[in-house]
C-alpha cells in the first residue's frame, strides 16, 4: 500500500465526463489498496472566463480580490471531483486550499507556500477517503485567499506529496512523459522512463514544456518521487524524475535534445578589453528587467573583445534601444547587432559528466551537415550551440540520430 | 452617519453593468459619511448553473460538496464588487462567509446562522473601508462551508446588521418597496411607507412574496430595522418594516390585501361529531408530510359535523387519497370532496385590533358583487376569506377600493 499524490491539470478535468475518467482512474488505484490524494486545477478556459469579468469591471484588477475570484475555479472542480467519486461508491471529500492550510504568504497572484497542515488529510486517508485538494490556491496568515500563479496546481501537487512523505508524485497532463526531443520534430523520439531531476531542469526550461520548474524544483528540495503521465491513456508508466544519479550501468549519456526557438542574440562588437565591461553593458539590461540566457566573451587579438549574449525574441528591440543610447557611446563599441532568426539547441545528459568527448561528437555532427555554430555555451550536464534558425530542425534530428536517442536503452 | 447594511439579489448583481451600477450607489451612501457593509447574491443564473453542473456529475448531489461548490457563485461576486468599488476610488474589501466566520450548524444546503464574528467587519469599517460579505453561506464548527437555502442572502443581510447593530438592513429588490396589493391587479395600488413586522409576515407568506419570511423572522427577533427598496431606480425610500405599533393617529387601519391562489379545499361532510375527529383527519396528512393552511370546522344539528381545510393545489390529489384510504371508512364520514378552484383573500392591518366592522365591511363588500364566501379565517390582524377562483381579481379590486387603499394616508 503506497500513498500516493495524483495531480490532474485543466484538459484533464474539463468536462464532466472528463472528470468521471479522472475519478475512474483513482478509484483503481484506490481498490489495489492506495491511499491516493487528488489536486485538481480549474476547468480548462475557467480561469481564462474570471479574469476576464474581473477586466470587464477593472482593468488592472486588484490582486487580492482577483485572487479571491479566480480561486473559484478550483473550487468548481474539487467538488465535481469528489461527487464523480462517491457515485463510483468511492468516499471522497474536497478541501480548498484554505480549509487544509496551505500557507502562504500575502504575494497575491504567485504566493509561495510556507507550510501545509497535512493533519486533516492523514486522518481521512486513515478513515478510507479519498481526499481531493484544490490545485493552485492557500491562504495567508490573515485568511485571505491566495494564488500561486500559472501551473501553481503543479506545485500544489508537489507540495502535498512533501508535506504527506507520499510515495510518489504523479502529475497527469496531456503527454504521456518527458521525450528525448519533441515527437512533432523527430518521429523517433523516444519516451524516457526515466530522468534525473537536473536533466528535468535543463529540457524544462528549454522547451519541453511538460511540468512547471517551480514544481520541479520544489520535488528537488525535498526529494519528492516525481511522475508525469498522460491523463488520456489507461495504460504506460510515463516518466519518472529521480534525484539521485542511478548506478544503472545502462544510464544512457545523454538523456535529451532540448530546442528553442524564443531568443534574439545580440553582438556588441569592438569593445575595449577592460576589467567591469561585462557589467557596464549588461547592468541596464538587467535594470530594465530584460533577462539574459546565454553570454559569451571572446578576447580578441587587437585589444578589443566581442561580447555576445541572447534574450527573448520579444525584448531585442528595447536591448538595442538600451545599448545604443546608455551602452555604446558610454565604453566605445564599434557596433552593436541584433538577430533575431537563430535557434538555441542544447544536448543534455548527467551521463556526460564521466564521457568525454560529447561535445566534439555534437559540434563534428553539425559540421557535416554542414551547420555552421554562432555560439556555444556549456554546463557539467548540457552543451549548447545557436544556430541560424532555419537548420533547428535538421540540428536536432542528426543530434537526435547521433547519439542513437532512437534506440531503446540495452 | 449611519451604519447600513445593504443587500443586492441576483438580479441586482446580474452582468458587470448592473454590479457597477451597485458599486455607484454603494459611493453615494459613503460619500454622505455612512459607513457601508455590502451584501451579494451570486449573478442570477449561477447558482443554477452550478447545480446544474452538479447534477450532470451525481443526480443527487452529495450536500457538503454541493454547498463547496454552490458558495462560488457569491465569492466571484464580492469580488467583483469590490473591484468596482475601487475602480470608483472607493476603498473595499470583500469576505466570504468563512472569512468573517458567520458560523452555522453543518446543516449543509439548508444550514442556520449560530453567531458571526464581527470585530474584522468593524474594524475594517472604521478604516473606511466598505465591506462586500457574500450572503447566503456560511461555515460551520468544522471549517466545511454550508448554504442557508434559496433566498439565504437576505438571512445574511440581517443577521450582519444585527451582530453589528446596523441602523438600518436595506434590501434591494427588483420592486421598489412593499404594496397594498399587487399593481397587475389593482393599477391603483400604493407603495406603503411603513409596514408593521407582523404584517409583512402576513402579506410575505400570503403571495406578496418580496422578502424571505425566515429573515423577516429574523430582523424581527434582533429588532433590525429592514426597507426593502428598488435596485433600478435612483430615487425612492421603498418601505421600511417596523416593529412597534407606530402611535402615529394616522396608521391606516389596513395596510393591504394579499391573495393566494395556489390552494385547494377538501371537506369531509357529514363526520360524528365526538372529541379526536380533527386529529384523526389531519393526523394522517400531517404525517406524509403534507403542510395544511385554513382549517373549519362546524357543527352540525343532526350530531354530524363539516370539515373542511386547505393545502397546496400540487398535494390535493395526494390528500384525497389518504383521506379515502384510510380515514373516510375509520371515522364513517359521509363524504370527501376536493376543489382547487378556490382563492383565498385576506384583509391584513395591525389598526383592525383596535377597530370594529371590518370584517362586516369585507362580508358586505363581497356580498354587493355577488360573490359567495365558502369559508372564514380571522387571526389578530387578518381576515381571510375563500372564495370563487374566478372572483379573485374582482375581490381584491373591490375590498382595495373599499378599504380606501389607494388613497395617500393622510
């Protein structure tokens, strides 16, 4: 017997009958003898629907009332929830994130939790429950209702199995687990059993859009299970996130190819090679709140240095207009360029860690096809190039091929 | 400056418009220096919707999920409300019930207000804040939210005046106060300007159904001062209910004639006239739940006595039927008839204790237009009559004018 944290996003709860499949799937797992809690989040469009009357009565709504409101989408659901599992004969009983404590602070619209009051649950779990929590909501000292901000219900979920020590964290959304690279590109990827929770970060924050890092940084802090799953299908394992590096000898090297096609990369060109000219041009990009992914210097030969760094394709036109009218002039650029058609393609894996020569193997494998590389930029688990936009694809489907993703682990 | 409670139902707050046009009054009454706590129903529609929802997932909802779930419909109405307010300048803050704790028993769907913690309300109120309170919810001992029933707003709406000691509890409605009658039938009736407490409950329960009888009940136990005025007009003072005999010399001796057309008349002819004949008639209605209204009886010179009362037209059949199933034959009545072609009319006025012949003017008001009286009722401060269905509209034209109703008190 295993207790056990499902979370089920918005497609998953957003209909009725949806909602009856969901609490199909936790009344088996309850009747293999599981103690199961349930996070759901608001019906899909739901909260779409709120914010949008709250705008119709106040343009920039007040955080606290909007909070308020929009807190009622879970609400909806968790009670929906709980009756689709008493008519399966399943007993059931919802919480919102107030009645079981979740504690926040007063940050309305992204609060982050202080603690859960898990007593309540334990004891309906003990008492045969199945206990449905709503996704995504707390309360603050004062008792006032917050949110914790979009895929806030992931963090919830995560937050719940901590709190609980649950055997495991399993998030249903509408892919059936974490992929060496997206299927739409490569038609061979393969799905991962499993993946460190490093890897999870680096193809997260990279484009493989499946959980929310808070969330999964949170299963990191305190050593959470964590399993992502497809709330559409009956049958598969999905992927689990595990926090320490297995002694699998079949750990393969490399985990995934991550892409992302969001950034603009801009060339500040000519720069005296001085000590603090890093910060003298990227401190009033920061103080305009613009963030910076990848940076790379080169010392040049003549004295003088190229600096080049990327943001997000939205943000280049104000990077520009920031360098060329506080930066330029200020340490005596020759030219600053901006270019917004390349794609960031990252190799990722702990296993190369203990390999050498990943790099040279991914670097000759763009050569060949004849891919030129405009910057690189590494971590101890992922490598990074930017390329011109236009050969994204074809970069990650000879990466993908070799480092042989398209073979089943031995 | 005052302290006052001001309530607004599901049409009230029925589209962002409307909810702006509450927040502009709500800023008329602070901006004269009164101190204002708002109460909300959810928009017209939601909570059908919700239960709607509710059914789709559990024909018969589980009660504490449902009021989980119902109690949504006023949180995104304060909510609302309160944006509106403060899109106007004016400072809000909005609570639901569990927020101010208005505590009830876990009678879920139907549960009854124990006591409400005002002190946050008062101080919120001393820092000049007005405050939105969702009606009809509460929580109970455990921290489960529970709903008052259909029509609970007004219940919350007088039951926060009374914990706060409100100078006055307004009801708005989409009626601008209570009539002498219903102006569809008499184009001549007035808006009364004060009406007696016991009156009202008179008037409510006899068809003039603006406000909920239970928190007319309510406001009369904690003295509150309650009006009942017009959402949709600017103007107007609606009609404030009393709770003292006025010593005004003016007080009209009847206040308004109320009429029901939704009863039936059963009579059971030619009972023996010995002691327990009533009880062993209405014993066996009673108990299958069946409300019973006017009951006569008469007797008779032959030792037989007539018995004649009358329910809801929906329960006649199911009435005649217990009736000939088991009490014609146990009590040898002669026979049973049922007829739900009746109106009853009532004459309702504190002034008639102290006044004599209204009854006789009624009698002879009837008598002149030819319409025959099939049964009498008189409490303290009524007199009901039953008569022809298709004389209800020309009776209550006739005892209007005859009672001078629609002249101004002078």
């Amino acid at each position: 017997m295993a207790l056990i944290v499902q979370k089920y996003g918005g497609t998953s709860v957003g209909s009725p009958e949806r909602i009856r499949n969901v609490a199909r799937r936790v009344a088996r797992y309850k009747a293999l003898g599981h103690q199961v809690v349930v996070v759901v989040s608001a019906m899909s469009g739901e909260t779409n629907r709120l914010i949008g009357l709250a705008r119709e009565i106040m343009p920039e709504p007040d955080p606290r009332e909007l909070d308020q409101m929009v807190s009622t989408g879970e609400q909806v659901t968790i009670a929906l929830t709980s009756m689709a599992l008493m008519d399966l004969g399943v007993k059931a009983r919802s919480y919102t994130g107030s009645q079981v404590r979740i504690l926040t602070d007063d940050a309305f619209t992204k609060a982050r939790i202080l603690s859960i009051d898990e007593e309540r649950i334990r004891a309906d779990l003990n008492a045969g429950y199945v206990v449905v929590v709503a996704g995504f909501q707390g309360v603050d000292e004062a008792g006032n209702i917050t949110t914790l901000g979009r895929g806030g219900s992931d963090t919830t979920g995560v937050a719940l199995a901590a709190a609980l020590k649950a055997d495991e964290c399993q998030i249903y959304t509408d892919v059936d687990g974490v992929y060496t690279t997206d299927p739409r590109i490569v038609p061979e990827a393969r799905r991962l059993s499993t993946i460190t929770f490093e890897e999870m970060l680096e193809l997260a924050s990279q484009g493989s859009k499946v959980l929310q890092i808070r969330s999964v940084e949170f299963a990191g802090k305190y050593k959470v299970k964590l399993r992502v799953l497809s709330s559409f299908e009956e049958e598969g394992d999905g992927t689990l996130i595990t926090f320490e590096e297995s002694d699998n000898m079949e750990q393969p090297i490399i985990s995934g190819i991550a892409f992302n096609r969001d950034e603009a990369k801009i060339t500040v060109l000519g720069v005296p090679d001085r000590p603090g000219i890093a910060y003298q041009i990227l401190g009033p990009v920061a103080d305009a709140n613009i963030d910076v992914d990848m940076i790379i210097q080169n010392v040049g030969a003549d004295g003088t240095t190229d600096f080049t760094f990327t943001v997000h394709k939205n943000e280049l036109n104000k990077t520009l207009s920031i360098l060329k009218d506080k930066v330029q002039g200020h340490i005596g650029a020759r030219e600053i360029n901006g270019d917004d058609k390349i794609a960031k393609i990252s190799v990722v894996g702990v296993g190369m860690r203990s390999h050498v020569g990943i790099a040279s193997q991914m670097f000759r494998t763009l050569a060949e096809e004849g891919i030129n590389i405009q910057m690189i930029s590494t971590s101890e688990i992922k490598i990074s190039v930017v390329v011109d936009e236009k050969y994204m694809e074809l970069a990650v489907r000879v990466l993908h091929k070799a480092f042989e993703l398209d073979q089943a682990a031995a």
